[in-house]
C-alpha cells in the first residue's frame, strides 16, 4: 500500500509583498527489494520528471578505485543485453577478446621494455580489428534516441560525492518508457566499448583538470582539506586510477552499488501515484538486492590542529579561500551556519560590500555553508584583480570573520537575510526538476521530510545565536587556507 503524505505548506514568508502557497503532496514507497520511490503528483503541467538516483559517489571509492562512478555514468548510456546492440550474443566473444589484449598490453607497458613496443602495435591493431567488428553489431546512441524521439528533454546524467543521479523529463503519457529504460539498465547492464570510453573520461580529466589552472588549484586544495575522508577525492578520479581500469575493475563496482536497495526513483508532474506504483513494481519489482548489502563510510574526518595553508601560482584570476570543517547532516547548526553564510555572501553580503563595492580590491566575494552527508565545511572566499595585494584582502577577511564571531547582525539585516534563505528555498521547489532534486537530496541526508522543516527552523533563529556559531566554526587558527595567485608568463 502506497504510504501516503499530503502536506500544505501554506508559507508566511514576508518577501516584499508576496505569499507562497505550495501545494505539496508526497506519496512515498519502498518495494521489497528496497527500491524507495517517491512521488508527487501535479496536474497542471504535461509532463514528468523522471530521476533515477543510486546513493553512490565519491566517498565510496578509494585509493585504486577513484573516479569508477562516474566512469560508470558514462557507461551508462551504452546500452544493455536488448539495448545498444543488435546481437548482444555476438558480442560476448569480442568483448572478452579485448579483455584479454588489453591486460596483455598493460603488462608490457608495465615492463617498459622498448622491446615490447612492436608486439603491443600488433596487439593494437587485433583490438582495432575487434572493434569494428563490435561497432556493426552496436545501436550507437539507441537510449539518447528512444527518449528524444518520444519528447524527453532535460536528458543527462551527473556524479556526486554521495549520489549519481539519471534524468530526463517526458510526457505524461511516456513514462512507461522511463520504467522499461532504467530497470534495464539496471538490471543488465553492459561495459560496452569500455576502453574507449575509459580513453573518453581520460581525455575529459585532462581538459577539465590538468588544463585548467582554477580546478587543479580546487583539486589540491580540497585534498589537503580533508586528511582522512574520501571527500578529498576527485570524483573524476586520479589520473593513475583511471589509466589502471578494466572493465571488471568496473562491473565489481556496479554490482555493488547500482542496485535496487541502494537506489531512488522520484517522479513529480503529471501523474497517477497508485498506478504509477502498479508499474514499477512490474518494471522494478524482481531486480534483486545487492548480494553483498553496502556498507557506510566509517572514516570521520579528524579535528583539525592547525593551519593548512597552499599557494599556486597561475595565469588565473587571484583568489583567496579560507575553509573550516563543519558537522555532517543532519545537525543542528547547519541551519545557523547557513545564516552566516547569507550574512556575508551575495552582492548585499558584507563580503562584497566591503570587497567590491566599497574598497574596489576584488570582483567577487562570498561564503559557503556546504552540507554534506559527513563532515561538511564552510568557505569564505575572495576572487581578486590582478593588481591587488593579496595581504591587504586576506585581512579584510579575517576582519569579517572576526566581526561575525563577536558581534550579533542588526533585526534589520536578520530580517533580510531569513527572508533571502527562505524565498531562495520556496523558488527552488517551483520546477518540477528542482523540487526532484531536492527531495532526493534530503532523502539521501535521512529523509524527504526533513526538507519542509527547513524553512521553519531559519524562522527560529535568533540574531545573538549568530557570532558564538560563527566563533565555534570560523576558527582562523584550524582553518585550510588557500591562495591562487597570478603570475605572468614567462614564455
């Protein structure tokens, strides 16, 4: 039986004039395989968020194994048993034919014996051979084309640290299709034309990383933030990982996590909850669970003892961050902390103000209250001109800091900034994709209702709760520091 949650969240929101009244009713599920569905109905759209969300990510890798979740998004979309293929039969063979030359090409690269360069050649040329024997058997793009063909939009696919996620927006009258898609590929998925894809994923580090001096400085930095918890790795993956793969390097990984028990479906649109169910207990319903039941990070990230501090120069926009490690989801502060984040961020925020406006030394600057499902942190930032001393704004900072750990803001800037949380939070439900989102994100942390909590909860706040939270997390003295300065070619 459908458990069945009607809620009206009727919102007394005072922005400018204007009342939000959202009506929100939740249907939620869980089928015997441990598959959680969550749905919510609303009949004055044509169409249907479809989302697909397996708790894996980043955090559930580690050294040798960094980046297999998203490798496997990519993956995802190459196809099943039925799906991608015209004789799935016939590929069999090939596929383990390159297995097998792969590994042995692996070997002797391993060797670095230039002796074994002209037999790897030879064995090149048998894996091209093999994949245009592969490549006629292969309905190139056959997923991309059954949802666009029937008016999916939105289609895509990303990776988090905690959670992956497979969307796409159709018609009312087409989610049967979403059902079919999705318990296919989890039920049978298929590592086709892995090593190429591998090579796709290596070449999209490369440009996205190595390239780019900004996500290589965010890359290293995030990795002397945390010393112990597998967020300090890249979901990308490192380099050294993903050249080592294979492909049961990765079908290990999917069979341990792209299961039913550890997924979500949320639908939200126009749709039948009960007989939705009807049809993914049909579609979904026999995919077993995991044979191994997934377990928990157990790792906590250890309290800091000092500072950390990392310099990299680049021709980059200049820039100064400074990180403090926060509690995991759920905890209390959390809410606090998102108060002080508003307080200092946005183009009414006294970072920019102070920053930009007034001082005219930067052309940004902000915070960040990050809330993740263990140990999160909180940034304070400044993105400079190129001219600017990078001293003068690391004081202005710690100034700002200081200034919100001993003083509390005034009713007046309260207001404002409750208010700014509170529409933000109220706009962000109003897609169907965005309140998709959202509740798969909260249902992760814990629970869906968690989220209609929230607004609440930052009502309750109180002004002279703000500097003691900001003093017992904004501690200069343990924070990780980073600085990203510009320095001129020397070419």
């Amino acid at each position: 039986m459908i458990k069945k949650l009607c809620i009206l969240l009727l919102s007394m929101f005072t922005v400018s004039v204007n009342a939000y009244d959202i009506n929100l009713p939740v249907h939620y599920d869980t089928l015997k395989n441990g598959l959680r569905v969550i749905i919510v109905p609303d009949t004055n759209v044509a169409v249907v968020s479809c989302r697909l969300y397996y708790f894996v990510g980043s955090m559930y890798e580690g050294p040798g194994t960094t980046g297999l979740s998203h490798l496997y998004e990519h993956m995802m979309f190459k196809g099943t048993k039925t799906l991608g293929t015209t004789n799935y039969q016939k590929e069999i063979p090939i596929i383990k034919s390159l297995d097998s030359l792969e590994k042995q090409i692996s070997r002797l690269r391993t060797d670095m014996d230039a002796a074994n360069d002209t037999l790897i050649v030879l064995l090149e040329e048998k894996i091209a051979s093999l994949l245009d024997k592969q490549r006629k058997l292969i309905k190139k793009d056959e997923i991309w084309e059954l949802y666009q063909n029937n008016g999916g939009t939105e289609l895509n696919a990303w990776t988090g640290d905690n959670m992956t996620a497979y969307i796409v927006t159709l018609p009312k009258n087409k989610t049967d299709l979403f059902y079919w898609i999705e318990s296919d590929r989890m039920k049978n998925p298929v590592l086709r034309e892995f090593y190429s894809e591998k090579s796709v994923v290596i070449e999209e580090r490369k440009m996205r990383y190595e390239n780019r001096p900004l996500s290589s400085y965010w890359e290293r930095l995030n990795a002397l933030f945390y010393v112990a918890h597998p967020y300090r790795q890249p979901t990308i993956g490192w380099m050294s990982d993903l050249e080592s793969y294979t492909r049961e390097d990765l079908e290990k990984h999917v069979l341990k996590y792209y299961t039913p028990d550890n997924a979500l479906i949320v639908l939200v649109g126009n749709i039948n909850p009960e007989k939705s169910m009807k049809k993914i207990k049909q579609y979904f319903g026999t995919i077993p669970r995991a044979k191994v039941h997934k377990t928990e990070v157990a790792t906590k990230e250890p309290a800091p003892i000092g500072v950390t501090s990392f310099v990299m120069y680049d021709q980059s926009n200049p820039r100064i961050d400074m990180i403090f490690h926060t509690p995991g989801h759920p905890h209390p502060d959390l809410y606090k902390l998102d108060v002080v984040d508003r307080i200092l961020s946005g183009k009414t925020g006294r970072l920019y103000k102070r920053l930009v406006t007034e001082t005219n030394l930067c052309i940004d600057a902000g915070a960040g209250n990050d809330s993740r499902l263990q140990n999160g942190d909180f940034s304070v930032y400044a993105v400079m001109k190129n001219e600017t001393n990078p001293d003068t704004v690391e004081k202005i900072l710690l100034e700002e800091i200081r200034k919100i750990s001993t003083t509390p803001p005034s009713v007046t800037e309260m207001e404002r900034v409750t208010n700014e949380i509170k529409m933000s939070f109220v706009s962000g439900l109003n897609s169907l994709e965005g309140l998709s989102d959202r509740l798969a994100a909260y249902e992760r942390m814990g629970s869906w209702k968690d989220m209609l909590a929230y607004p609440d909860i930052i009502a309750s706040i109180k002004p002279d709760e703000i500097p003691s939270i900001a003093k017992k997390y904004l501690d200069t003295s343990k924070m990780t520091i980073g600085k990203l300065l510009y320095k001129e070619n020397s070419k």
